[in-house]
C-alpha cells in the first residue's frame, strides 16, 4: 500500500511474485452494484451457442445482473443482440420466468405486452398505437427503435458487449483465440448443459475452476492415477493452466494437456486409468468414451516396457481411428499446439474451457441480480459427434449433488458457499494465492481492478 493506503496494481511480470488483493470484490453491495456499469457493460462476453439459433427467427435471451439481451437470427449469416427492453415505457419484451434459465424460441416480430407497440426482428418499430397523438415527435426511427448491443462469434459462441466503442472480439480474446481456434470448438455441439444458482459472489464459483491446485486438497481420490502439480500463465486479459510433471521421465508435450500418461509404472494400465477415472467422475466428461475405450485396449495392443512417449502416441492414433470410422473426424493438431494451450483457459471475464481435440467442459459464472453472496453458476460439455447424431439437449437446473453433476464438481460446488462464508470473516487477514499454479486467478483480479478502478493487488513483502 502506498502512504494514502490505497492499493496499487501488479504488473503482468509481477503476477509472478507473492501477491494479495482485498477481498471487495466478493462482499462488497457497492462493488457488485458497480460491476453493472465498470465491468459487464464493457467487456465481451460469451451468452450462447450459435447452434440454439440455426432459423431466421429464432431468439434466445441472456441476462446478466439486471440486463436482459434478445440474441435473434435474423438472416443466414446475421446475428443481432438487441436490449430486451420497449421503447415506450420499458417493459421487457421477452419475459424469463424466475425459475427457468432464459427463454427462446421463434419469433417474426417483437410486440410489447403492455400497450401493444411492435417491432420487426431488426429492432424497428412498426407500430405505435394512436401514434398521431405525439404530433410527429416519434417520426425519427432512431428515436423508437430498439437498442443494439454488438454481437460477434467465435468458437461456436455468441459473445455479446454492451460497449459500442469497445475492441472487436478478436483483440479482445488475443493470443487466447489464436492458441484455441484449431481447436475447432464451432464443430462441437452440446453434449450436456445444466446450471444452479449458487449461496457465494460469481467470482468465487469461477475461480474454482482456474487452478487445478486444490486437487490434492478437494479431489483426493484422483491422486492415485495422477499427479496435478500445475503451471498457470497469463495472456493479458485472459489466462491458461497446465500440467506441470515433476517425474522428468514422464516430461512430453502433451503432458500439460488432460492427454496425458497417468501415475505408475506401467503407462498402458496408468493411462487408462486415469482417463477411466475422470470420465466417470466427471459427469462423462473432461475425455471421450471414444479415448476412454482406446486406452483401455493399450495393454492388449502394446508390449510391457513401452516408454510413455509412444504409449500416448499410439493411444491418440487409436482413437482417432476409432473416430473416423464413426464418422467424428479430428483437427489436425500439433504437439507444440496442445503444448501451448494446456489444459484449460479463463476467458475474462466469466469464462473457463478445459479443452480436449474433440471435447470441451465449460463453465460460466454470472451475478445474480446484484447481491454479491449469489450467483447463476453453469456448466456443459461439448463433443464432436457425426454428422445428425448429436443429442438433443436443453438448459436443465440441477441441485449441486454427486448424482446431478458427478463426484468431482459435487467436491468443487462443497468449497464455494463455504468460501464465501469465510471472505465475510473478521479473522480472514487477505488472500495468499499460490504465484505459480494461481497466477490465473491474481492475473483475473489485476484485470478486474483495471476495470473497476478500485482494490488491485499488492506484493507481498
């Protein structure tokens, strides 16, 4: 702290140091009132997928804080977000029902529920009832049109910003959407959605997914087949994590990626269980069955005694294989491509992808409405499937339980309430994030007092 006692911002190259930050930004009623305009009003962030809207037609919403954005096709290659808000007296135009996680559906126009005003699927509107009696005051178009927000797509994702002078997406997103695009996620369809609304800040749920250094504190049981030991790296606004082996014979490029050899002597049986468990645990996703039943027929199909290195290289072949002749065919990806994109991403700032070749698990954290102790918390997997196959799916609320979202998030979703709880108390005396393995997590909040001008991170001396 300076002699004012204001906290000063870390530089990037700092993050690597011992650093703090207050913890506001979970407690704080102001602060979360103030994310409104300083933060979700200016970033871009990612509201749907590009598959729920395939017609000219159809809309979905998506609310964050108090705002409510119509995301609506309205053409083949023409997306647009309008304000879900009447020019007239300002009731929303679409309603979400308190229980329901938005709305969709097809529509060939917008009319207003309370005095009847309509408007085409570009925002204009088309009718004003008794218009003469404004004596030529609503002649101007701009004046009664429906407000736009930017839209823009990546990935197979809409992202939205509500800032008319921001960046495009592609600078925003930078070296983390040239790292993930050949990745091919605009090819991989839902596999499964589902959401919650949480007792903790929407920081405090997504940064449970930043870091895999809680493993060996939350997720015990998957130490047997793995070590998780990590490396976290920060890419301006956004940050990557990844493996980090401390067995040099086990150092490959793809170790820091999920597609690696697991813990044990024999890497045939080691990788197969590693990949059998987190599939199993992890609501059938973070791996295939596809990549699940290729490392199962290792020990069949390679001598003992086979060095890692080729036991990865064989099982991906494998699979692949396996994948084509179902029709699921790979991006072509090289070594030093997975090595750089790890095994998974913060988008800034609401957004984490734990990226495979043919998978993702993604999850999202939203507020809710403005009390900073809840939160709208949602998680999906994403998978290539063959052309027709993939299933049919839909935004399903799910209590946080083992048997709704699997054994492992069921242990990630028991620490966020109690986190919480524990940022509120006198005897907390501020974080001690980890510089190597959190580094996604303090290069967040270095971000986010950029954007709401207050807190910030301090080095630890």
């Amino acid at each position: 702290m300076d002699s004012a006692g204001s906290i000063k911002n870390v530089s990037v190259e700092e993050l690597a140091e011992a650093v703090t930050f207050p913890v506001e930004a979970y407690v704080s009623p102001e602060y979360a009132r103030a994310e409104d305009e300083k933060l979700w009003g200016r970033v871009w962030q990612h509201a749907r997928r590009v598959e729920e809207i395939p017609n000219v037609g159809d809309f979905i919403t998506y609310n964050v804080g108090r705002e409510s954005i119509i995301i609506i096709r309205t053409a083949k290659d023409k997306i647009k977000g309008l304000y879900n808000v009447c020019s007239h007296r300002a009731r929303q135009l679409i309603d979400t029902p308190p229980d329901q996680h938005s709305a969709s559906g097809f529509r060939s126009g917008f009319t207003c529920g309370f005095h009847g005003w309509r408007y085409d699927l570009n925002g204009k509107c088309t009718f004003k009832l008794d218009e003469p009696d404004w004596k030529g005051a609503l002649d101007s178009e701009e004046r009664t049109r429906l407000t736009e927000v930017k839209v823009d797509t990546w990935g197979g994702w809409i992202y939205i910003n509500m800032d008319p002078d921001s960046v495009s997406l592609k600078d925003y997103l930078g070296d983390a959407g040239r790292i993930l695009s050949p990745f091919e996620f605009e090819k991989m369809r839902y596999k499964w959605r589902q959401w919650v609304i949480f007792d903790c800040n929407w920081k405090t749920a997504i940064e449970a997914f930043m870091e895999p250094y809680h493993v060996e504190g939350t997720h015990t049981q998957m130490l047997e087949h793995g070590q998780y030991y990590a490396y976290s790296k920060a890419y301006d606004l956004h940050g990557v994590s990844g493996f980090d082996e401390r067995d040099p014979s086990l150092k490959m490029k793809q170790s820091g990626t999920i597609t690696r050899a697991g813990k044990g002597a024999d890497p045939r049986a080691s990788t197969y269980n590693l990949q059998n468990e987190i599939y199993t645990t992890v609501n059938k996703a973070s791996t295939t069955e596809t990549l699940v039943n290729a490392a199962k027929r290792l020990i069949d199909e390679l001598p003992e005694g086979t060095p890692a290195p080729d036991v990865i290289k064989h099982w991906l072949a494998s699979a692949r294989e396996d994948d084509a002749r179902r029709g699921v065919i790979w991006p072509t990806l090289t070594p030093d491509q997975q090595a750089e994109a790890g095994l998974a991403w913060s988008v800034f700032p609401n957004m984490s992808i734990l990226q495979g070749i043919t998978f993702a698990l993604c999850y999202r954290a939203r507020p809710y409405g403005d009390d900073p102790n809840k939160c709208i918390f949602e998680s999906y997997a994403i998978e290539r499937f063959p052309e027709g196959q993939e299933p049919k799916t839909e935004w399903v609320y799910a209590e946080p339980t083992a048997d709704r979202w699997g054994l492992v998030l069921s242990q990630d979703f028991s620490n966020m309430a109690a986190v919480q709880r524990g940022m509120h108390s006198r005897g907390f005396r501020g974080t001690l994030p980890n510089p190597h393995q959190e580094r996604k997590v303090t290069n967040f909040h270095r971000n986010l007092a950029n954007f709401m001008g207050t807190g910030g991170l301090s080095l630890l001396k």
